[in-house]
C-alpha cells in the first residue's frame, strides 16, 4: 500500500501561532486566564455575537459545566441524538442523567425534531441540538418546545462555528453552547473549546464552575477579600498558551473558511454525478442554512461497500474515516440510556457512513 499522499486531516497553521506562543512565554504568563484568553473571549463574543465566553481545555468539559449549570440530578432525563460523538452524551450521564436518545434525520443527519415531543417526559431537563457537520438543526421547533415544556435547549456547536440558522449565528439560541477547537476542526488550538453563556443568570456560577468550584474571580474583581471553595466545579481553564494559539486562528478566519468552502464546494461538484448514479447521499445545505464548511461525508448503500470504498481510497493512498457509531446501542448507551426502537437512521449512519 502507497504511504498516505492525502491525510484525512490536517491541523490549520494560519501564521502567528508561534510569534504569540513566543509572546507568551516571555510574558511569564502561560497558565489559565491570561491576555490570550481574554483576547480570544472578546474575538469570540463579538465574532458570535453571544453575551459571554469562556474558554475550555475541550468541547467536552464545556458540555460537563452545561450539566453542572443545568443542576441536573440522578433520574432526570436529556434528549440527546444517537449519531452523535460520545461526549455529546457523557457529560450528562456522568451527572446521573438518563439519556433518552431521539434518531437523527435522513437528509442533515441532525436531531430529527418531529421526534422529539413523544419523548418528552415530566423528568426532562434539556434537549440537546448537535449542529451535524456545521449545519443548523432545526431551532424554531426545538426551542418551541424548549419554551412549552420549561425545559433547556443546550446547543453542541462543535462543528458550527460562523455557521448560521435563518441569518442567526450557531451558538447564540440555546441557553448554554458549547464550540469545540480540537485538531480536526476547522479553528484549531490543538485541543480547546468553548462554553458560550446565553442566559447570563448562569454566568456567575459558571466562573465558579469553570475555576475549580471557587470564587476566585470574584476575588479578582475585588468582591471577596479571599477566594474559597464554594461549588462544584474542575480545571476548565485552558493554559494561556493554548489561547495563543487559538488566537491567530481566529484572526485568520476568514481565509481558513474560504479555503475550506473551496474544498467542500470542489467535492460537492465533482462527486454529484458518481453519486447519483452509485445511490450514495451526499450532505443536504437546507436554503435556511448556511453551513461552517466542517466537513463533507458520503453515505454509502450498505456496510460492505464502505469497506470497499475506503480500502480503494486507501490504496491510493487517500484516507478516509468512518463516523460515530450509533451511541443508543453502545454498552454505555444501554446503561445510561432508554433505549429506543427506532434509530433506523442512526443504525444505517453507523455502517455505511464515511468522511473525506
């Protein structure tokens, strides 16, 4: 087999990332909570458009703070997708949460939300919105049940970044959001995320949460003569470096999703017809939408012709992946889960789809 010419990915170097590393190395400031962190808050929040930001060491220990801000309890109940990634349900199982898992649509591969208010019970507390691939789901209806039934909508953004629903930015309509800036993503830090807080009653208790359960940042601002252990809470804060990093990603921006559009626009075109003619799906943009550019993924027929496909590509020397595997019929799943019987989507997505 040829060595890989063309890696599934590769992590975005838009320039300045090892000037300002540099830079805040001879600051003497490279722990959590410095001028890069606060400078990529405020890019973020002016960027986003969202009241505040706070940044995390991962997209998954921001949706761990959205379950210690949700104060959810053993035995309440979270709506989550079943094609999902794993922390998309972890953070809130390990809380005690019942996962109570809804399929996925068969044209975006988000939340299919006419599913949704069936599973709706006196317990839950939270849907979550899994913006698949940057592409919003259905938000009118989610956060009109969200408002019905008094209960939080929580949006995973992790691939959404700049993407938008109906001329409104991901991230800003739940209370809590949650982006992610790992390798593969299209804005890198190599590992980092995001909480953004919508509902700002939630912001003082998120920086409690957000620096070990203690109000030092009340300490910081001169409200507590001495910080304190007050509340449940873990090292959420990324290192100064990291935002260093981040930094230069976001002040390139602009670029990095022009070439990332340019690829995703090269693959969507030259692939319609093979497509069409092989009965493989391609990603569905609703007209409402405008997608992040995240990625491009190819559902095939059948699981035998995935194997197929990405043992031809790797012969060439191109990589490719597989996606998640369906979390309703994990082990994990099943134990912190009501498992559904009707995932049909999510089972087909498991075997047959692939990402370039």
């Amino acid at each position: 087999m040829p060595s890989c010419r063309i890696p599934f990915n590769r992590p975005t170097v838009a320039g300045n990332e090892l000037q300002y590393i540099a830079r805040a190395i001879e600051s003497g400031h490279t722990a959590a909570c410095g001028p890069f962190t606060e400078a990529c808050t405020r890019s973020l929040e002016n960027l986003i458009g969202a009241p505040r930001v706070l940044l995390t060491t991962s997209c998954t220990h921001a949706l761990e703070m959205c379950a210690f801000l949700l104060d959810l309890q053993p035995g309440d109940e979270v709506i989550v997708p079943s094609f999902a990634f794993v922390s998309t349900a972890a953070a809130f199982a390990s809380r005690g949460a019942t996962l109570v898992f809804v399929d996925v649509r068969p044209d975006t591969l988000n939340l299919d939300e006419q599913q949704v208010e069936r599973r709706i019970t006196p317990r839950t507390r939270a849907i979550l919105a899994l913006h698949y691939a940057g592409v919003a789901c259905e938000m009118h209806e989610l956060l009109r049940l969200g408002e019905k039934y008094g209960i939080a909508v929580v949006e995973d953004a992790a691939h959404g970044p700049f993407g938008s629903y109906r001329g409104r930015q991901l991230g800003t309509f739940g209370v809590l959001a949650t982006l992610s800036f790992h390798e593969t993503k299209n804005l890198t830090s190599g590992e980092g995320g995001a909480l953004i807080i919508n509902d700002l009653r939630l912001e003082d208790r998120a920086r409690i949460i957000h620096r070990m359960g203690t109000d030092r940042h009340r300490f910081n601002l001169g409200m507590v003569d001495r910080y304190t252990w007050v509340d449940h809470g873990s090292s959420y804060a990324p290192a100064d470096l990291v935002a260093a990093y981040l930094l230069a990603q976001l002040e390139s921006r602009e670029s990095i999703q022009q070439r990332r559009r340019r690829i995703w626009e090269r693959y969507h075109r030259e692939l319609a017809d093979w497509a069409a003619a092989m009965n493989v799906r391609v990603p569905c943009v609703p007209a409402h939408c405008e997608q992040s550019f995240h990625m491009y993924y190819l559902v095939l027929p059948a699981a035998g012709v995935r194997r197929r496909f990405i043992g031809f590509l790797a012969s060439r020397g191109i990589m490719a992946a597989f996606h998640y595997q369906p979390l309703h019929a994990s082990r994990m799943g099943r134990l912190h889960g009501r498992v559904p019987n009707d995932c049909p989507v999510a089972g087909q997505l498991g075997s047959c789809a692939v990402l370039l």
